[in-house]
C-alpha cells in the first residue's frame, strides 16, 4: 500500500461516515411514521400531504446547494452545518405537537438533506479523482448499509414501545457525534469546478444544454428504479398475491439487500470493465429482472417470481447513483460550472423522480393493479440505459 493511499485513507472514512450519517437520520424516522401519524390524528391524505413538504424542501435544497457551498466557503462548512440541521429536524418531527409543525420540521429536513447530499457526493467524487479508482460504490454501500440498519433498529425501537422522541433524540446525538468526529478529517473539496485542459477553456452551451437534459432526464428514472420497489413492493405482495406479513415484508428487504450487493462489488467492476459498460450491464439487468419478476408473478399468482426480479432489479439499480454524481461532476468541471452544480442538478432531478412516482404508481395502480403500476420501475430502467452509458462515457 503507498504512502498516498495511506494518507487518503482518514477522508474517505470521513467521508463514508457521512453518508452513514445521512442514512441514519431518516433511516430511524421512516419505521416511526405510522405511529406519528396515529399520534397526530393525521389520515392518510393529510399525511401524504405532509410527507410531500419533505420532498419539497428537498428539491429546493438541492437547487441552492452550490449557492449555499460558495456563501459558507465550501463543500466542508456546508456539510458542518447541514448535518446539525438535519438531526434537530428530525428530533423536531418527532416531538411535534400538530401536523403542522410535523409538515415544517420534514420541510427544514429536507432542506438540509438537499444541500448535504449532494455535498458529501462531491466530496466522494473529488476523491475517487485524487485516488485514481472507483470508491464510489463503497461510499452508496455505506449508505444502504446504515439505512437498513437504522430502520431495523427502529423497528425493534417501536415494538418495545420507546418513545418517538426519546428514539430520534439518542440516534440524533450519535449521529452528532460520529459526523464531529469524521469532520475533522473531511478533505475540503474542490474550491471551484473549472475547466480540466486547455482545449476545455471556453464552456460548451450546446454541450452542457444536451448533458444536462441527460442528467434530468436520468435523475428521474433512477428515481423510479430504486423507489417504487422499496415502497410498494410489500403491498404488491399482500395485496394481489396472497403474501403474508412476513413475506411481504420481504419484498422491500429483497431489493434494497440487491442494492447493497451490487454497490458492494461495484467500485472492482467499475476499475476492470469501466464505467460505461457496468452502466449498460445494470440497466438491462434492472429490466429483466423486474419485467421478468412482474410477469412471471403475473402469470403463476407466486410470490418468488417476484422476490427473485426484486433481488436482480435491485443488484442492476446498485449503480446508477454512484455512476450519476460522478458524470454529472464530469460535465460540470469540463463546463467551468461552479462547485456542486453537477451534484445539485443530480439531486434535484431524481427528487422530482421521488415526487412524481408515487402519484404515477398510485394513480395506475387505483385502476389497474399494482403489477401493472409497478412497471414504472423498467420503464426507468430502459430510460436509464439509454442515458447513462452515454453519459459516463462523456
């Protein structure tokens, strides 16, 4: 091992036990909804209504991240701060007397969530750069990781009945804890994005206007590729084929474990094969296995078929953010952009994706079944196969 890998080891940790941090936050919250819900009298259009605030904090957050970046003085002070916004949000939503105040306090999450996202992912960028090879794959993995260990402890957090805002509060303050410990060895990120050659020197308009069509254009589908499964997989199961509770409850647990094993292997694919190709490999695994696993279920009323889809669907969804951040940050530097303008389109782009899917699963499946609806996800898949090739490649 050199010197330089050595030294680079400290800020990737840091960097990895950022995005645990951001997986942990809302990770804790989501297992806790249905009872905030029961405590706060909300139905579930009220709820949904609410629950819509966090998405569009989110959104807004992400389109003034590199503005945010460039007031506080870079990519480090703005992850200093939007963590501890991010934790008393969630202790806040937790404690909220109305739905009211539960509504504003996933609002000022989200906010948060949308300026440290992106972020921490150019951070991750600026240093799989420096370092030569993928770590990007590491970084998403700790990511899923720590979120399905953040629900299954939440999980087990209500059954024993401990208190919504006891629980966030003492995952909060951890959370607090690792993220002051990691931000002493954060790198400090790129100051600006600039032109990477001198025959880059000048922006490219009519490029930058086709790349970032792409970019939104994949945001979007990578959105529904990775969240209708998780979502509605476990209602699919029960509802229209005869699941049990427990086996229901597969359904998510299937394809979010595919998404942590793809992202596990991603980074040794991505140095051997190249971007480009694990781009077009996923995708067209994303499409078979979940239009295999819809149609087969479809066809026999089994479960199986479908957890075996889920499981390959989710393995082909494993790199597509990783892979996103990375081109985005890409066009971005060829292009002069400010620091974390690729990142912040990315985020915004799939949170428009994360908006819109519910409203689109929701509304076919009212009309025709959730087998249908839930082809939305290879419908992203083909979308993202056609994008994201093309732009890694770039």
């Amino acid at each position: 091992m050199s010197d330089s890998t050595t030294r680079q080891r400290p800020a990737l940790l840091a960097v990895a036990a950022t995005f645990g941090v951001n997986a942990g936050v809302t990770g804790a919250l989501l297992p806790r909804f249905p009872e905030i819900a029961d405590t706060l009298g909300a139905g579930e259009a009220a709820f949904g209504l609410a629950l819509l605030a966090g998405g569009t904090g989110g959104l807004l957050g992400s389109l003034v991240m590199p503005r945010v970046v460039a007031a506080v003085g870079g990519l480090r002070p703005a992850i200093a701060w939007s963590v501890p916004v991010m934790v008393a949000a969630g202790v806040t939503a937790a404690a909220a007397p109305t739905l009211v105040a539960f509504a504003v306090a996933l609002a000022v999450l989200g906010l948060a969530d949308g300026v440290l996202d992106p972020s921490m992912n150019e951070l991750a960028v600026a240093a799989q750069r420096d370092r030569g090879r993928s770590v990007m794959g590491r970084m998403h993995a700790t990511w899923s990781a720590t979120m399905t260990a953040s629900v299954a402890v939440g999980t087990v957090a209500a059954g024993l009945g401990v208190p919504v805002a006891l629980h966030l509060l003492a995952v909060g303050s951890l959370l607090l804890v690792v993220q002051a410990v990691a931000q002493r060895h954060l790198p400090a990120g790129p100051a600006m994005a600039g032109p990477t050659g001198p025959a880059q020197a000048r922006p490219r308009g009519r490029h930058l206007g086709a790349a970032g069509v792409g970019v939104v254009v994949l945001g979007v589908a990578a959105a529904w590729v990775e969240t209708p499964p998780q979502d509605w997989s476990g209602l699919l199961l029960a509802r229209e084929l005869g699941a049990g509770p427990a086996l229901a409850g597969a359904g998510p647990l299937t394809f979010v474990g595919g998404v942590l094993v793809g992202r596990l292997a991603m980074d040794r694919l991505v140095d051997r094969l190249g971007g480009a190709r694990v781009a077009l490999l996923a995708g067209l695994l994303s499409i078979t296995g979940m239009c295999g696993g819809l149609l087969a279920a479809a066809a026999s009323g089994l479960a199986w078929p479908l957890l075996v889809g889920l499981l390959l669907a989710g393995v082909g969804a494993s790199p597509v953010f990783p892979l996103m951040f990375t081109a985005a940050d890409a066009i971005a530097r060829r292009t002069g952009r400010p620091v974390g303008s690729g990142g912040s389109l990315v985020s915004a782009a799939s949170r428009l994706g994360f908006l819109s899917a519910p409203l689109i699963v929701g509304a076919v499946a009212e009309g025709r079944g959730l087998l249908v609806a839930l082809a939305i996800t290879p419908i992203g898949a083909v979308l993202m196969t056609l994008t994201l090739p093309r732009l890694v490649r770039d």
